[in-house]
C-alpha cells in the first residue's frame, strides 16, 4: 500500500465540511445528471457560478470527479436513492432517482 493511497483511505474516513443549501440543491441536480450549463439555468445562476460551487463540493467531500462525488455523497448520507415510486406527489417527479434527507437526518447537512 503506497502513502498516497494509505492518505486517500484516512481522508475517505474523515468527516466531511457540511454543505450550503445552494451546495446540496446542486449536488441534488448533479445526481439527477446535469451539466453545470443546465444547473446554471434551473437555477438561474451563471455557469461560473455552479462551476465554483462544484468545485467546493468535490473540495469538501474529496471526490476526483462527478461520479465520485456522487458516491462519497451517498455514502455520506448527503443523498439517498429513492425506493418508493408510488408517491410523487409527496416524494416529487417520477424522474427524481436521488432525493436529500432532512436535516434532522443528516448531521452534515448545514442548517438553512
């Protein structure tokens, strides 16, 4: 096992930095596979503006790239995966795959 990889596996166990709720609303669209020009105008934020915010995201949760980050997201509790496809007018849109737990639920979550 080299150093690197020795450091990668303490950092993967180390608590995360909590997140914005600008932050996880746009985890929450990442997860649901946007592009950060197509974040920019849901939210109607410029690109450069979600590109800052994804990149404190990858920052704070240590993810190499999209994917990563929505892995270390999951095992973070900072996204669950929607199970229930019976209820969309209490769970949201059928497209709706990740959804965030409450605040209550997840202690890295930053309070609004």
């Amino acid at each position: 096992m080299t150093p690197d990889s020795v450091h990668r596996i303490a950092v993967a166990h180390a608590p995360f930095d909590p997140l914005s709720p600008r932050e996880q609303e746009i985890l929450l669209h990442v997860a649901h596979g946007l592009s950060d020009c197509e974040i920019s105008r849901v939210l109607s934020i410029s690109p450069r503006t979600v590109s800052a915010h994804m990149c404190n995201i990858r920052e704070k949760l240590d993810a190499r790239n999209r994917t990563h980050l929505v892995a270390q997201a999951l095992r973070a509790g900072l996204l669950v995966v929607r199970t229930d496809r019976t209820c969309p007018e209490v769970c949201g849109s059928d497209d709706e795959t990740f959804l965030l737990p409450s605040s209550a639920e997840c202690p890295l979550a930053e309070a609004s």
